[in-house]
C-alpha cells in the first residue's frame, strides 16, 4: 500500500495535475480574500473582525469543483486505459489500492491547504489589538475543513470507480459532493417534512461543518464525516470487486 500511495503522490506532483489544483486554489482563494471588493463578503480587510471566517466559508465551495476534478482519473483513467487489470494482479487488497488513492487524494488537499496558513498569520498581525484572532476557532475550521475535503475525496474516488469517463466521474463527483454539502441543507430548509425538517438537515454536511466552525469539537460531528467517508469508500470498494467478476 505504501508503494502504490507513493507512486500516487508522484503521479500528482509529476505531472501537472497536483500543481495545477494547488494553483488554482491558492488563486482563487487569493482574489476572493484579498482583492475583489463586493457585496460577496468574502473579503478579509473589509470585515469587521479579525477572522477567517470567509475562507472558511468559501472554501468548499472551491473544494467542490477542483477536488472531483483531481479525482476523476484516479479509478476512471485506469479502467479506460486497462491498467486496472494490472493494479488487481498485485500483491495487495482491493481496500488497500482504493486507501493508496484516496490518502494520496487527502494529502494533496493537505498541501494545498499549508500555504493559506499566511492568512492566520496575516490576520493575527492585523487585528487590533494585535493578535485578537481566535486561535481555537481558527484551529478546529481547518480541522473541519480538512474533514469536509477528505469527505469530497471519497466521494469523487466513487463516482470514478463507477464510469470509464473523466468527464462522466467528474460530474457525478460534483453533484454528489454538492448534494451531502448544499442539497440536505436546501431541501430541509423548505419546511416540508415538519419535524423531519432537521433530520435531513443533520444528514448533511454543512450542519457539521458549521458546528466544527464554531470552535467546539463536537465527537458526533467527527464521527459523522468519518462515517461517510467509510460508506463511500466501502462503496467505491463494491464497485471494484464486482468489476473483478
């Protein structure tokens, strides 16, 4: 397995694909939070306290369309290309190939996430008094956004595992991804179902993402991403042992 996370990890920072993802989200990030003024609110120097509040509110929104972008290849490109028959010869698990991938697919969110660490900084110097930032709070949102990627990684590496098309996968991933981040919040804000209203709310992922944001780290929100992470991956794992049939 750790072969196979290594060549994954080179595989990523090899070609173009890793840096480009980082690139694209180091920019995106930059533009929003420190130069484009509006009534978006995600401006860091128009806020009115010294937080990173609109980074952690933007983010996964990135997060929704570059992560089922670096992860629509990762199972897709091998059955198109019939590599995958070569990865099922090896000496090792089917779970261990789809862990090899999606740790990979983590890691580079990771590193992705380590430069915006600046805007911690940037802010903690800003703020006055100086260093009035809320430093627990800022800790646990970038656990919690950790969290929520790791979430969009295991859902991008099912989506790949179920077409031979990038396109295809990247699409899936992203309405899926959209669905458990935006969708359960949505339709349980209509008010249709009565009491059944929360309960869809609670199903979805920004109802535990807000509550990691606040600054407590609640067990059942941990508990849940980590739950549907196992659930797509052991999904994704289905996938690829009916496809060894």
């Amino acid at each position: 397995m750790r072969a196979l996370y290594i060549k994954e990890i080179r595989s990523f920072l090899s070609s173009v694909i890793g840096y480009v993802f980082i690139l694209i989200y180091l920019i995106t990030a930059g533009l929003f939070h420190w130069i484009i003024s509006g009534d978006m609110q995600t401006n860091l120097l128009e806020g009115a306290e010294s937080d990173l509040i609109p980074f952690f509110n933007l983010s996964p929104v990135i997060f929704l369309v570059l992560i089922p972008a670096i992860t629509m290849r990762s199972i897709a490109e091998e059955r198109r290309t019939g590599t995958i028959e070569l990865l099922f010869t090896r000496p090792i698990s089917d779970l261990k190939i789809l862990l090899a991938k999606y740790f990979a697919g983590v890691t580079l969110l990771i590193v992705a996430l380590i430069p915006t660490l600046i805007y911690y900084i940037s802010m903690y110097q800003l703020g006055s008094p100086v260093g009035i930032i809320d430093g627990g709070a800022t800790f646990t949102s970038y656990l919690g956004l950790i969290l929520l990627g790791s979430t969009f990684v295991a859902i991008g590496i099912f989506a790949s595992t179920l077409t031979s098309s990038q396109i295809v996968a990247f699409i899936l991933a992203m309405f899926l991804c959209w669905l458990f981040y935006s969708g359960f919040q949505l339709l349980g804000s209509f008010s249709l179902m009565g009491k059944f209203d929360s309960i869809i709310q609670y199903c979805g992922i920004t109802y535990h993402y807000d509550g990691i944001k606040r600054g407590v780290i609640d067990t059942k929100n941990i508990i849940y991403f980590l739950t549907i992470i196992t659930l797509f991956i052991y999904a994704a794992l289905t996938v690829i042992k009916s496809l060894k049939r």
